[in-house]
C-alpha cells in the first residue's frame, strides 16, 4: 500500500469481521488485510487503526517483489508468494506466536511446505542434478527429505533482503526447537506425521 486510503478503500467496501482489526469479508471468504508497503512505520511494522496495536509484517515486501504473477481470464494479475517465500514469512510468525500465545498452527504450516519440497519433482531434480543439491545429499547420505528440507531453507533466506535475513537469522537461532518439532505435524487425512525423532530432525534443517 502506498498510503492508508488505500486500507479506507477496503473498509468502505467490504464488511469487516472478527475481533483482529484486519479480518473482511470478501465474496464470501474470510480474508485478513494485511497492509504493507510504504504504510510501514519502522519497517516490518504497520498500524491498521481498527487493530488498535502493531502488525508485524516483517518481510512482507522482500516476497512480494519476488513472487509469481499470475494472470486471470479476467485479464487481472495478481501475486502469488513462492512456497520458499511463503515460509521464511512462517518461520518468523512462528517465532513470534509460538513463545506468547503457544500456537501451533505456524508449525503445521511449515510441516507442510516441508512435505511440498519432499515430494515434488522438480525439488528432486534439483537435489540430484545440480552441483549444490547433491553436496546437499552427499551431506545427509543421501537422505531426500532432510536434504529437501535444508534446500528449502536456503530458498527462503534468498527471498529475503539481507538485512531481514540477518534478523531473521538471528531470531531463529535464539528460540528452541522443541516446541517446533512437537507440533511439526501434517494435516489429517493426509500422509502419516513422522515419529517425533524424526520431525526433530528435520527441523533441525531450518536454518539461515
């Protein structure tokens, strides 16, 4: 957003729901607004006046520059963050939500976009065609899912600027893992959640 008219549009147009201060209703769907942009102020942080306290939206610009565009048959584009993308913003709302409110939801997320990297093909071809990628299975003998995994951390430093990755980095690096590995479960009705060694190594692999 280049200024909060831009928010005052949104509210004008759309009922606002729940008690977050930034949550909508949009055709029918539950949306939260998050403003970013040249809103920000410092960096990383905005302040919906309905919130009535800060909203961290640290990184949001850094994927928003580097996401996918996609074109609609209306002819209207849009964004769409890349999965790595999608999770350096996750690491940090984990941070950020599993010390206060003990939340587990960032941590099935990323479970899950660790699951997308495990098994799709072109993250394969990746680890065993490139110079890096099979460093990176050299590295775990030869162990796809955690090298998969260490790929996808080192995707979602390269969607950050380098001072967010620095911060990020060292954020990460402060808080324990046992919390993370614990809730690091797939959804239900999916493919079974590895043994709680297991998950405990592959978050390990999150680093920056």
């Amino acid at each position: 957003m280049s200024d909060w008219t831009v928010s005052e549009r949104i509210e004008e147009c759309f009922p606002r729901i729940g008690s977050s201060g930034i949550r909508c209703r949009i055709a029918g769907i539950s949306v939260d607004v998050m403003p970013f942009g040249q809103v920000e102020d410092p960096e990383g942080v905005s302040q919906p006046a309905p919130r009535g306290e800060d909203l961290v939206v640290f990184g949001f610009r850094d994927v928003h520059e580097r996401a996918l565009r996609l074109t609609l048959p209306s002819g209207q584009g849009i964004r769409l963050s890349q999965p790595a993308g999608y999770v350096a913003l996750k690491m940090r709302s984990w941070i950020d939500r599993a010390e206060y409110y003990g939340s587990d939801k960032d941590a099935r997320d990323l479970s899950l976009a660790a699951s997308w990297y495990q098994n799709t093909p072109e993250i394969g071809d990746r680890l065993y065609d490139t110079a890096e990628g099979f460093e990176m299975l050299s590295e775990f003998d030869m162990d796809t899912d955690l090298a998969g995994v260490r790929l996808l951390s080192l995707d979602a430093a390269g969607q950050l600027s380098p001072a967010n990755r620095n911060d990020l980095a060292r954020r990460w690096a402060a808080i324990g893992l046992d919390a993370l590995a614990r809730d690091f479960l797939l959804p239900a009705g999916g493919p079974p959640s590895p043994n709680a060694d297991r998950r405990r190594a592959v978050v390990t692999q999150f680093t920056l």
